[in-house]
C-alpha cells in the first residue's frame, strides 16, 4: 500500500525558511516521479515542483522559480522541498503527490506573517 507523509510546516515570517519532506511508502522510490502540490486559501492546487526520482531532474513552477528546491534521498525514501524567500502568498496547505499510483499524503499547513 502506498504511503505518504509529509512534516515540515509551520509559521514562518516574510523572507524565511522552511524544508518540508515527505516520507514515502509501498512502492520502489528510486523509479518515478514525485510532485509537489500546494492549495492556498480560496485557490485552486497548484503544481509547485516535480523531480524524477531515477535520475534527479526537476521542474518548477514560476511562482517558485529560484526560491524553491525539490530533492530526493532513495536511501530514506524521501523527498524534500526547501523553501527560502517566503513570501505571504505562498501560505498554503502543501501535498505530496506520487502521479504513477496518484496517491496523495495528507498536507502539511505553511503559513507565511509578520
């Protein structure tokens, strides 16, 4: 059964750092893709950062261009996602998501304020 667990988030002031990770589960990680989501208040969920497990190639999107980097760690079978520059309109909840068996973790809550 395929598993994912996030943890990381928090509250964190304009301009600050948080990494997030996700703990994944039941299935070959070195092998596929692993995506990050996030949902802001009122908005639809957004794709933030993609990165091929196998060969460590990622994408992001434009919002988090610079700021954001995806990584992955096939000896702990988990993925990470450092976030620098936090500005208040990243304030959302963030999801793990595994596309080849479209399974999702259960968020984890990032609030950027002053």
């Amino acid at each position: 059964q395929v598993q994912l667990v996030e943890s990381g988030g928090g509250l964190v002031q304009p301009g600050g750092s948080l990494r997030l990770s996700c703990a994944a589960s039941g299935f070959t990680f070195g092998t596929t893709f692993m995506r990050w989501y996030r949902q802001g208040p009122g908005k639809e969920r957004e794709l933030v950062a993609t990165i091929s497990t196998a060969v460590g190639s990622t994408n992001y999107a434009d919002s988090v261009k610079g700021r954001y980097t995806i990584s992955g760690d096939n000896t702990k079978n988990t993925v990470y996602l450092q976030m620098n520059s936090l500005k208040p309109e990243d304030t959302a909840v963030y999801y793990c998501h595994a596309p080849r068996f479209n399974s999702w973790g259960q968020g984890t809550q990032v609030t950027v304020s002053s």
